[in-house]
C-alpha cells in the first residue's frame, strides 16, 4: 500500500511535493550555508589577529634572575616558532653635528638585536633608507637630529662619558607602542607613550656600551626575550585560540615564579577580536534566522495550499477502511519522502556555494547535520501534523466538509500583532537610545557575552509585522469592497464584481501568498539594505586607514610633497593632495599633526559626519578655513587636558630652520573623532598654510590620490614612478587586513552572495509557486467556468487579477517592511561599524531585479495555468 500511495502521490500531486520539497531545501540550504560561513568567517578572523600581531609574547627578565631558565621556562609552557633576546638601555639623550649647527635631544632609549631578530620579527622594523647592517635611527629621532645614514651621533650615558657611533640606516617602528611597552603594569593602567628618541645598535656594540652603565645604574636597563608562538597549534575560533594563549602566559608566569614578567600581545589581540567573532555569530542571527523562518513559512504555506483536498483523501481512505494509523503512517511515509529529498537538494547546493570552506571537517559536519533535522523536523510539522489533527475529527462527513463561516483566529481577536509591534517599539527605543553593548568582551575574562534582549525588537517585529499584513490583506478580501474592486478593475473590467467575490471567497490562500511574497522581498530588501551600508562603511573604514584610494607616504626627512606634479599626472590618477604629517608636543605629549588645505581636502579623502562631532564635515571644515590658527583635536586630547571650545592651546612643533621644538598658538575650534591616516586616539588637524608659516617649511609627507580606475593598478603606477625614492605606496584594497574591525575586514563578498541569492530565489517561489498551486487546485472550478460557457479571456481575467493582487501587494508591503527592518538593524548593530554610517545605502539596481523576478515567475505561473486551461473542460474534469 505505501509504494502505490508514494506512486499516486508522485503521478497526481507531484507539484504538491515539489512545491513543500523545494521549501524544505531552501531552508536547509539557508541554514547550512550560513553556518558555513560563520565557521569560516570566524577563522579568518582569527588568521588575521593572529597575523597582525609582530611579538607574541614579551617576557621581561627581573633583575638578579637567571635568563637560562627564564628561556627554558618559556619552551616549555608553549610552543614556540621563535625566540630572541632584546636589551633596552636609557640615554640622556642624542647629539649630531650637521650644517655647522648642534642639534640635541631629550632622553630615548637603546636598543638590541640579535642577527636573526629582523627575519624573526619582520613587522617589528622597516627600512626607510641605507643598510639595516649597523646602527639604526628611528625617522622622529633623525629628524630631530637632522643626520641620516653615515652621519655620527652622540650617545649621553647616565654615569658615563658619551660615545659616538656612526647612523646607517633610517628605520620605522611600526609597532612602537608595543616595543617599548611598561611590561607588568596592570590592566587599568593608562598606556604608556614610546619614547621620542631611539637608536638600535648590533648586540656587540651594545653590550660593549652599556654592560658599565648596567653595572652602575641596573635601573637604566632590561632585558626581555621576545617570542613568537606556533601558530598552527591554536585553535581556530577566537575566544579559544584567546584561551589556549592565555592560558600558556599563565602557565609561564606560575613556572617562572616572579623572575620574570610577562606581556601577551597576542592574547590582548585575540580579546579584542573575540567580540567581532560573536559579531558574526550575530549577523548570523539577524540576517540568516529571518530568511530560515521565511523557508519554513514557505514549506508550511504550499503544503496547506492543498489542504482541502488532502481532507478529502482522507476521507476516501477512510471510506475504503483504512485505520487512523495507517493514515499517518501513510503521512510520515509523504513527510519523509519530501523531507529527505529537501535535505539532499538543500544540501548539495549549500555545499555548492560555500565549497564546504577550507578547514576542519568536524564544524561541517555539525552544520549539515543541524540543518538536515531542522529540514525533517519541518517536513513533519507540514505533513504529519495537519494530518493527525484532521484526523481528530469524529466522523468522515466532517473530514469531507468544506464551507462555512471560519471564525477570526485568536490573534486577531486579540490584536496580537498590534501588541507585538508596540512591544518591539518600546524594546527597540530602550535598546537603541542608550549606550548600550550588543556584544561585550571584558578585559581579562576568557567568556564574551552578548546582550540577546537586543534580539527581540526585531523579532518581535518581524512577527507582529507579519501578522497584521495577513490581517490588512485578509481585510481587504474579505470586505469585497471598492478597494479591492478598484485594484483589480483595470484586468477584470466589467467582471470586477464577480472575480472580486470569487478572490473573497479565496482570501485566506491569497492571503497566504501576498504575505509570503511580502516577506520575501522584505527579507531580500533588508539584507541587501544591510549589506550595501556595511559593504560601503568598510570602504570608508579602508579609505580612513589609507587616507585615500592610493596614497605615498614618506617622512620629514624624505617627504613625498615635490613628486606632487608627476603623480597627479600618472594615468589613472583623477586628483592628487599633498597633506603634512608632523609632530607635535601637547604638553608632554607626543602627537602626530596633520596639514591639510580644508578646501581641498574633502576631494582626494572621504570625510563622514561621523567624524565630526557637533557639526558636519563641510560645516568644521569650513570653519577651519576661515580660522587659520584653529586646530581640530581629537576626543582623547580632550578630555585629557579638559579643553573648550575656543581655548588658546600652544603647541610645541619643530622649526625646520634650527631643527629645535618651538611652542606655535592655536585656537581649538572643533573635536574630530576619525581623520584619514590618523590613529584611533591622539591627533590634530591644523592648516597646512599655517603649519608652513610658523616651522619654515612648506612640504608635506604625504600624497593622497582618487582614483579613476582601479586603485591597485594606479598604486604599482605610483610605485614605478617613484622608484627608489624610499617613499612607502599602498592602496585601499592592501589594508584592509588590518583596519580597525576585523569583522568589518572580513570579506562579505560571500555572504552577500549566499543571503541575496536566496532571497531572490524564495521571492519569486513565493510568488510564482503559490499562485500555481492555487491555480492547480482550482482547476475543477475554471473547467466548469468554461463547460457554462465562460470564454477564455473572461478566464483570463480571473487569473491575472489574483496574479497582479500578489504582485502589488507583495512587492509594496514587502518593500516598506524591509526599509524598516534594515534601519533597525544598522541601529542595532553600530558596533559592527566603524564609523557608523550616516545613513542607509540602498542596492536600486538589486531591489529593481527583485520586484522584477516577483512579477516574472507571478507572470509565468498565470500563462502556464493559463496554457493549462485551453485543454477542455472535459480533460479537466476527468483528470481531477
């Protein structure tokens, strides 16, 4: 009996169990793509922390501690890739004579490698000019010397007499803050500033000029072992691979028993990241859950379309003496056919799209197995569940009946959809109008949390919203009245009372499919919304790094100013900027300064809002051109030294004519949280006019670039160009490893492509799939229509009205609730946005392929059903 019921249902109601089969692979497919994704995407995550990290660990040797066990110590707490030793020294200061002046600076430090330091430790130096065979000086420390290579400086010893060494190679210390770090300060404390000055000596030469110093002043010197650890052994996952380092600085720290202390550069990275990896997790939640529901609202609603008939299969098998339990028996039979069918199809294509990612197979598994219940769950729950509760009913008569008065469902009795989406306002005002954390990583604390209460607006909006759509729709066809008449009245022309009464007396699988389309174009017009503005935002967060499309650094001793002409003239190059980038002393305060020409500037570099607080970019800007004194500083700055608007904050900058720092007044006339180039906390912003008049010098250390063309190709034009200048190129798409987010430097390309691919597909299933399975099971009707004599375009005008009904109702309802959805959703997830974005940017050209798709499969659903009608009343009706 199963294997004639299974061949019946493929023979009669194949359309039936493609339709609920196709919903079942959507959904799975959906889910496990996703999770994919998220697999993968936190492993990249964590490839990238990892590799942006130049040392490791950095473990300082305690004075009268023994180094040997110190190193042995440390290859046994953790596996290490590299080991080297660093020796620090202080200095009073440097001293060089050049041009017939004497140049002096304050206090720096000295520094140590050994010869494999430089291979093991790429990231730690970069040459700028000469030979990194020798004596190395850092560009701040030569240009306050003005000495470059084979040039002598003067070291003052505490305690000592000065020795000379002779410079061979200018360098930059990329990760200065780290090198130099307070090793063993706690947590709170606030972060020290690397010192102005440095030099780096070879081992020998150090050890011969400061093994006396450490004799008689052990204060002014230190020795660490900098470490790098294998990292093939950590975890893929952030909060673990953060753990299982941790971990191992613990473990060293018990083993060396207060000899030494030790820096985990690494860990504080991955705490960091760790956030971003529950960020994807959310993303997860908040774009792939909606479109898993809407597979599932899709599967439920093609399976009910038959529901009538199934009702009537029913009863002929009870008529013929078939039990309740082989009826459900013949149930989970149907069930488990489209459900494992569903499973395989979704399967095999999430496998397609996200080429099961490169990695460990065990999270792959886990999805696949994950999404495949989900898919048979919901195959029962479409099948199983409606069967056993028709099969409830007493007698065979009620199984068989089909008209009457349906009462209101409960819900809108009750005006649950209105409640549900006041309750989401409420909950969504609460989330979005205080500082509040979506996800939280605290300092030290292996576990991140994130504050799921944030989910429920939402949520909560999705179903209330879904509701009262099934509620205005079912409203309207129920009502019969001008407006439902007025829509259709231009396909059904003089009918339009008729096909109005016959689309009443279809409201509730009409309803069914409007809100379905509905859903579905909102869900595809929020995610694309969503990630259009995220995609665009990493952008901004690239340019903001790179300062522009391409740009050519250089320094105050080798500026990139005088090539200004030659590249603003290289193919390719559509406008070129020079800007300063100085130094300069707020108090004690090391900061860089930036020179800009106001007017200018906005052309080469993209200036958000955002990063002006209490006024827009062309409204600071504007000002700063009008106050040739003013200076834009930075949120840190001040609230460091507690400044107002309009205070007179004098500066110490360097005048290039005595190469001596010189304190130049400004006015403060604005705050900038963000500045192309700039780091993330101290900074200032000054005219370049202004900044040339009172140093003496007019140049600028950097060229910005917009590009015409691809910014990479125009960045290896640039590097040709250049040549050997020494001057460093690079272009948007070369940093974005190393932006602020590292879940904003995640590629989304992927994601992009996973969730709006669906949501076409499930927008136009909705449409086209509900309108043919109501078509399909409304055949009998349209043939005794036609054998009364009904003539075909008569017919046809009941078919196009309903089509055109689901077409604008779809598309209108779906697109004002998917605008909705993705505001919410940036507002929600600002954390994920550096800067936020100053509003929502819009994929016209997705959005118009959408509609489009929605409209054709509807248009194709009507002719196929249509073409289906031209057989004869007679062949229907016996087919039926």
């Amino acid at each position: 009996m199963i294997s004639l019921w299974i061949f019946g249902l493929l023979r009669h109601r194949f359309t039936r169990l493609a339709g609920t089969a196709l919903g079942i692979a959507v959904t799975v497919a959906l889910l496990a793509t996703l999770g994919f994704f998220l697999v993968g995407s936190s492993a990249t995550m964590t490839a990238r922390a990892i590799s942006g990290v130049p040392i490791d660990w950095q473990v300082e040797v305690v004075p009268g501690a023994d180094p040997a066990v110190i190193r042995d110590a440390i290859s046994k707490a953790a596996t290490v890739a590299a080991l080297d030793t660093a020796f620090y020294a202080r200095t009073e200061g440097f001293q060089a004579t050049t041009g017939g002046t004497v140049q002096t600076t304050g206090p720096g430090k000295v520094i140590a490698f050994g010869a494999a330091y430089p291979s093991d430790f790429p990231m730690e130096m970069r040459l700028l000019s000469g030979s990194l065979n020798g004596v190395l000086i850092a560009q701040q420390t030569a240009a306050n010397l003005h000495v470059g290579p084979g040039d002598a400086v003067l070291i003052n010893r505490p305690g000592l007499s000065p020795e000379q060494v002779t410079v061979t190679g200018v360098i930059d210390l990329p990760d200065a803050d780290s090198l130099f770090q307070s090793v063993g300060l706690p947590a709170q404390a606030a972060p020290q500033a690397p010192p102005d000055n440095v030099l780096v000596l070879p081992l020998a030469d150090w050890h011969r000029l400061f093994d006396p110093q450490q004799v008689i002043r052990p204060d002014s010197t230190r020795q660490q072992f900098h470490v790098s650890l294998d990292h093939a052994a950590l975890a893929a996952q952030p909060s673990d691979a953060f753990t299982q380092v941790t971990g191992a600085a613990r473990n060293l720290e018990a083993r060396v028993a207060g000899q030494a202390l030790v820096a985990d550069n690494l860990g504080t990275r991955l705490d960091a990241v760790r956030a971003d990896a529950i960020y994807a997790s959310v993303l997860f939640l908040f774009l792939g859950l909606p479109g898993a529901a809407l597979g599932a609202a899709l599967t439920l609603a093609v399976a009910s379309s038959g529901a009538d008939r199934r009702r009537a299969e029913q009863a002929l098998l009870r008529i013929r003496g078939a039990t309740m339990q082989q009826i459900l028996i013949l149930s989970a039979v149907e069930a488990l056919l489209v459900g494992v069918t569903g499973c395989v199809i979704g399967l095999a294509g999430a496998a397609g799209f996200a080429g099961l990612l490169a990695g460990s197979l065990k999270p792959v598994i886990v999805t696949s197995l994950l999404s495949a219940t989900v898919g048979l769950v919901l195959a029962a729950i479409a099948v199983v569940v409606p069967a056993w509760t028709s099969l409830r009913r007493k007698n065979v008569s009620s199984l068989r009946k089909g008209v009457g008065r349906a009462l209101k469902p409960i819900w809108q009795r009750v005006w649950l959809d209105v409640a549900l989406l006041a309750a989401a306002a409420l909950l969504f005002w609460q989330t979005a109008s205080t500082g509040y954390q979506l996800v939280l990583a605290p300092e030290g604390v292996p576990a991140t949390s994130t504050d799921y209460k944030a989910f429920l607006a939402p949520a909560l909006f999705w179903i209330g919203a879904t509701l009262l759509i099934i509620r205005i729709v079912s409203t309207i066809l129920q009502a019969n009245g001008r407006l439902l008449r007025g829509l259709i009245q231009p396909l059904a022309q003089r009918l339009a009372p008729v096909i109005g009464a016959s689309l009443s007396r279809q409201s509730l699988r009409i309803t069914l499919g409007i809100a379905t389309t509905a859903l579905a174009v909102a869900f595809g017009t929020s995610t694309a919304v969503f990630n259009t503005t995220y995609q665009a935002q990493a952008q901004v967060d690239a340019q903001l790094t790179n300062g522009a499309d391409v740009a050519a650094f250089g320094t105050q001793a080798n500026p990139a100013g005088p090539w200004l002409t030659k590249l603003a003239a290289l193919p390719g190059v559509a406008l070129a900027e020079p800007m300063m980038h100085r130094f300069a002393y707020v108090g004690a305060d090391l900061q860089d300064i930036y020179g800009i020409d106001p007017a200018l500037i906005g052309q080469v570099a993209t200036l958000s809002d955002a990063f002006f607080p209490g006024g827009t970019a062309a409204q600071v800007l504007g000002l700063l051109t009008k106050t040739l004194d003013g200076v834009l500083v930075s949120e840190e700055t001040v609230q460091d030294f507690q400044l107002t608007l309009g205070d007179m904050i004098n500066l110490r900058l360097m005048d290039t004519r005595d190469h001596q720092y010189h304190a130049v007044p400004f006015h403060f006339i604005g705050v900038a949280k963000e500045f192309p180039t700039a780091p993330k906390d101290s900074f200032l912003v000054a005219n370049s006019a202004y900044l040339a008049k009172m140093t003496g010098s007019p140049s600028a250390e950097i060229i910005l670039m917009r590009t015409s063309t691809e910014p990479s190709e125009v960045a290896a034009t640039v590097r040709t160009a250049l040549g050997t200048t020494g001057l460093t190129v690079s272009d948007i798409g070369g940093v974005t490893h190393i932006i602020g987010s590292s879940l904003t430097a995640v590629n989304m390309t992927r994601l992009t492509r996973i969730e709006l691919a669906f949501a076409v597909l499930m927008a136009a299933a909705s449409a086209g799939l509900m309108l043919a399975l109501g078509f399909n099971d409304r055949k009998r009707g349209f043939a005794i229509l036609s054998a009364i004599g009904a003539k075909p375009a008569q017919l046809g005008a009941f078919l196009w009205a309903e089509g055109a009904l689901v077409i604008i109702g779809g598309s209108v309802l779906g697109l004002a609730l998917g605008g909705i959805i993705a505001w919410m959703m940036v507002k929600l997830l600002t954390g994920v946005f550096d800067p936020p974005p100053e509003g929502l940017s819009v994929p016209w050209a997705y959005i118009g392929v959408l509609l489009a798709l929605v409209a054709a499969s509807a248009v194709a659903a009507v002719l196929f059903a249509g073409k289906g009608l031209r057989q004869g009343a007679i062949g229907i009706l016996r087919d039926v």
